[in-house]
C-alpha cells in the first residue's frame, strides 16, 4: 500500500505542477508558498504516524487493527491461555 500511495502521489504531483506554475501569472508569490507549505504540511502529518521500531510486523489486517486499539499484547495472551501443550508437565506425568 506504501509504494502505490507514493507512486499515486508522484503523479499528482507531477500533474499538478504546472498548474501551481501558472499561478505566478496572477500572484508571482503563491507558486513559492505552495511549494514551502505542502512539505511542511506533509511532515507534520508524518509526526503523527506510531513508531514501529524493534515492534514485529503485523501478519495479517487484524493484528494491524489490534495494534492500533492497544490490543496485540490481550490477543497474545489469550492465545497463550487457548493452547494445548503437546507433552504433559512433570506434575501430570507423576499424578497419572
């Protein structure tokens, strides 16, 4: 989903271009301010994104979905609770 936003955005941009060109005609100064105010715009939006490093890559949609609400650590330890262990303890062995 990342390269094709990035791809998608470099042909808007390519697009749009010399469009934002073309307003110098009417304001010599709005081509300068767009191209000033569209990557700070963009690098606020990117302090907003959640830090990822040393966390494990999300398998499938809904370990995306969980990691968001705060739920990954819930989920794994139900999971741990749910499975079976394949051999049985030394408790069991020496109770049976």
């Amino acid at each position: 989903m990342g390269m094709g936003m990035g791809s998608t955005m470099a042909r808007v941009g390519s697009i749009v271009s010399p469009l934002v060109s073309m307003t110098a005609e009417l304001y010599p100064s709005i081509p300068v301010f767009i191209y000033g105010a569209v990557p700070v715009a963009a690098s606020a939006a990117v302090t907003l994104l959640p830090e990822t490093l040393g966390q494990p890559l999300p398998d499938t949609v809904l370990d995306v979905e969980n990691r968001r609400r705060g739920k990954l650590r819930q989920q794994q330890q139900e999971q741990q609770k749910q499975m079976v262990p394949l051999q049985a303890s030394a408790q069991e062995k020496n109770g049976l």
